[in-house]
C-alpha cells in the first residue's frame, strides 16, 4: 500500500510517501512544494498541479491531508484552508480517497504527545523511516500525517477483527 501524506500551506506545502509491506514501511519520496511569493490564485494553481504530479507518478492507494488548525489570525487560516482545498481537490481529481487528521493526533500517533514540537516530530520520522538525514520540517510533517493515517488503519483492522471474534 502506498500513502501519500500532506501538510499543507500557501507558501510551502510538504508532501511524503510512503510504501507498506507488511511490517515494513519504507520512505519512498518526500519534499516541499514551493509556490513562490505570486498572487494567492497562482500559488493554488501550483498547489494543485504539484499533487496531480506526485499522484500520477507515484499512484498512492490513499492520501491524508492535515486538518486546519485554529488560529488567532482569520486571514491565515482561510489561507491555509484554500491551500488544503487544492491539494485535496488535487488527490480526489484523480480518484484517491482522502482521510483527515489534526496537527494534535498526528503528533501524538508519531511522538506519543499531542503537543509535540517540531524538532521532535522530524527526529521521529527519522527514526520510524530510518532516514539518514532529518527531514525538513514540512516533509517531515507530511510523513507523520502519512504514518498517522497508516497507524490508524492498522488500528480499525485490528478493532474489527476483535468485533468478529
């Protein structure tokens, strides 16, 4: 099963895939999305277009996206918003299933604490991936939302097969 995980942000949007086998999971491809400092419009095209890319090329089984978190500038928010809005649109585009998490699940399914830090969040990816560098930190991000939503599976799966018994 392959994963793709995304953080999302105007000006920045981290991407990470993973590869499940098993009890194996492997770091297939991370990085950044950069859109530059053009108009809001422009940067969402390239949101978009950079994750119909990582879809086409990597064909991901599914995709988890970060949820929005509240913040105390409005404007930053909506922001963000519209830069998770193109990315999932990017995912659903071509026919991926989408699951969400808050910043505050992903961190704790990856560093056992919901109110991590981000230095914490890329030594655990590190470790959990056995990387030979940190990740930037929203790639790193990306992972953890990736692991996250594996985690999470795994986690239903078992649930369900305990409800059969």
């Amino acid at each position: 099963m392959r994963i793709l995980g995304i953080d999302p942000g105007s000006r920045f949007t981290g991407f990470g895939i993973i590869e499940v086998h098993g009890d194996t999971i492997v770091a297939l491809h991370r990085g950044v999305i950069k859109t530059g400092g053009g108009e809001f419009p422009q940067r969402l095209g390239i949101i978009f277009n950079g994750i119909v890319e990582l879809v086409e090329e990597f064909s991901p089984d599914e995709a988890a996206v970060e949820s929005v978190f509240i913040s105390k500038n409005a404007g930053s928010a909506l922001k963000l918003g519209q830069a998770r809005g193109a990315a999932i649109c990017a995912v659903v585009s071509r026919g991926v299933l989408v699951a969400e998490y808050s910043p505050r699940s992903v961190k704790q399914a990856i560093v056992g604490r919901g109110s991590a830090d981000k230095v914490q969040v890329q030594h655990m990816i590190r470790v959990l991936l056995q990387l030979k560098e940190l990740p930037v930190e929203d790639a790193a991000d990306a992972l953890a939302v990736a692991l996250c939503h594996h985690h999470t599976q795994q986690t239903a799966v078992r649930l369900q097969a305990l409800e059969q018994r």
